[in-house]
C-alpha cells in the first residue's frame, strides 16, 4: 500500500531532525514542516539557536502547540548538545560529531535524559539518524496496533514494546514509517477505510463494528 513510505519531516542535518521531531510532539508533520521551512534557513546548529534571542525563536515557532514550552527545551537541549562530552558508542556517531561539531547520544538511555526528549522522540532518533531497529510509536502507531489486534496495550510506549518483540528484524527497518503511513492516510482515527482495508479479515476492530451493525 505504502511502498514508499518515508519520514515526512523536512530537515537537513542531524540536529534539526532531533528539533523537528521534538516540535512534532501534538502536533502535525505538516504544520511542524511550515515553521522549520522559515525556520531551518537561519538554523543549523545547536549554536544558532543559542545565539538567538528567547523572543525571535519563540515567534518563529508560534504557530506549534505547546510553543512555549518547546523554545524553553530546545534552547536548553542547544546548550547540552553544543557543550556535553558523551561517551563514544558507535561510528555513526563520531561521523556526526567530526561533520557537525555536535553531539547527539546514540542510545535511548543518554538520549532520554535530554529536555523534551521521552522514549518515542528518541526511538525515532535511532531509527532515523543510527538505523537502528526500533519502532517508535506515535498516536497512529498505537491506534492501528491494537485496532488490528497486533497487541492489546494501553499507552504507545507499551505498543513499541510490544512491537519490537514480535515484528521480524528484517522488517523493522520499514515497520516505523509503514505502520504510521498506515494509520495516517487508512486506518484514520475518524472515518477509517474499513470496507477496503486489506486486513478486515483479522482486524478487531472491523470483526467489532460488523458485530455491532
């Protein structure tokens, strides 16, 4: 269905994905993609947005939910990531840190413990930026998981858990992007497109709705 399914976050290097997923947080890829298109032109670095003042970048990012509170974290992640020596994981990261003269952790552990950093912003990290084989679960991650009957959880953090003990390693690689494509254009919160889904055949929440009629 998705074959070509794909983050649709817009960025360029690697702190400004870490930004744009951390202004994703309630908030739509496409409203977050308007504000960094103007924004990103004047931001590159964690430095840049300590060199800003609090009130330009506050304005550049009015228009994202919970504003307030992610130009306070951003710019207190700027000055970690500008000053912070942490320990060498991988090659990819030092590829990062010698490209970029910036450091951003490799592992949920460090990554966690940044401001505004919880464990789905940092799974989409290590998917996007280390490759490595997570599944990060947003909102249409969760929705769909449990509506197909793939797992029986009740908050996204349980559903990546969940999903990363029984989806294949081969898969994972594509899981993160499929399922949210999935949930985002098909299987919507609302009006969901249930009479020509290709998985009425097991999904519960199909089997539960034709119970119901």
């Amino acid at each position: 269905m998705f074959p070509n399914a794909w983050c649709e976050l817009n960025f360029d290097n690697p702190f400004q994905l870490l930004v744009s997923v951390i202004l994703s947080a309630q908030t739509t890829d496409k409203q977050v993609n308007k504000v960094t298109d103007k924004l990103y032109k004047v931001v590159k670095l964690p430095q840049d947005i300590i060199n800003m003042w609090y009130e330009n970048f506050e304005k550049k990012i009015k228009a994202i939910w919970l504003y307030r509170s992610k130009w306070r974290n951003i710019y207190r992640l700027s000055e970690i990531l500008s000053s912070e020596k942490l320990p060498v994981v991988s090659e990819k990261w030092i590829e990062i840190v010698e490209k970029y003269w910036y450091t951003i952790p490799d592992t949920i552990t460090e990554l966690i413990k940044l401001p505004w950093v919880w464990e789905k912003t940092a799974k989409v990290i290590l998917f996007e930026l280390y490759k490595q084989r997570v599944v990060a679960a947003d909102t249409h991650v969760h929705r769909i998981s449990n509506r197909l009957g793939l797992v029986t959880t009740k908050i996204a953090n349980q559903t990546s858990t969940q999903l990363e003990k029984i989806i294949p390693n081969n898969y994972k690689d594509s899981a993160h992007h499929l399922f949210i494509f999935f949930g985002r254009y098909h299987c919507k919160a609302i009006n969901p497109s249930c009479d020509i889904c290709p998985f009425m055949d097991f999904c519960k929440y199909y089997k539960s709705k034709n119970i119901k009629k």
